[in-house]
C-alpha cells in the first residue's frame, strides 16, 4: 500500500500539503478541498481549469496529466479505430457542466487514471434549466473507455 507522503514534504506529513503549491495548509481547513478523481487535498486558490462547474469537479495536476493524452472519437466518427483485446471497454458518463469542453474533459480524466488511452463513440446529452427569466443549457457526455 502506497504511503501518503509527498515528495515535496519530506516530513512525511502527506495530508497537510496541498498537492498543487506543495504548502501546508493553516488552521483554516475550510479552505482546502480534495480532488475528486484521487482525493489529493489542495487549497481553493490552487484549483484546475475544470474548477467552475456545476457539481465543483476538481482535479489535481496528476489527474490532469493523465487526461491530457487521452484521444476521443465522436459516436459520428466513420474511420476504424484498432482496440487493443485484452482489455474490457467501460462506459463513461461525466456530470452536468455548463460547456461541453468541461465534460468531455472529465471523461478524458476518468480513462486517464483508469489507464485507457482513448474515449470512443463520444455523444453529448442537454438538458435545460431554468433560474428566472434566464434559460440555460447544462452538458453531460458519454463514451467508451479502451486502450488503442
């Protein structure tokens, strides 16, 4: 079983480094939260891209590494994509978000810790909401997670 130790913390104490800036946190716990694909805790002002969504999707650099080189293909693509056997596709299926980019990036990130390497018949679902006056749409995607 991995230790939770950081490498920039050689005083052992994994869990009260931020694992973006490598600080400790203070006594204001509040203000860390973890990421939400491997639970790494990192501060509010140290939060990725993918920080502003609707359900607070956080993910740390590795988690974001991970997901950087994952290759998708849309359910429309006509071309032959070769899957490697050996390995069992998944399905994914991101949260709701306010742009398309932030869940196909989720899914990127979900096959990139669970060690795919592409994310086939990629679709996208809508649905639309209300507040007031304002109509809004929220995005949702799906696809298959295999190795290529």
């Amino acid at each position: 079983m991995p230790d939770k130790t950081s490498d920039r913390n050689p005083r052992g104490r994994g869990d009260d480094v931020c694992c973006v800036c490598g600080k400790e946190f203070s006594i204001f716990r509040w203000k860390w939260f973890s990421c939400s694909f491997c639970g790494k805790p990192m501060h509010f002002f140290c939060d990725s891209p993918y920080g502003d969504s609707i359900t607070s999707l956080h993910a740390c650099p590795s988690c974001l590494a991970a997901g950087n080189h994952i290759r998708t293909y849309s359910a429309n693509y006509m071309g032959k994509v070769f899957v490697k056997s050996g390995y069992r596709p998944i399905e994914l299926e991101s949260n709701w978000y306010k742009d398309k980019e932030t869940a196909l990036g989720e899914l990127k990130i979900l096959a990139g810790v669970s060690g795919y390497t592409a994310v086939l018949e990629v679709k996208y679902i809508y649905d639309t909401r209300r507040d007031g006056n304002y109509i809004y749409k929220i995005w949702a995607a799906t696809g298959v997670a295999c190795v290529i």
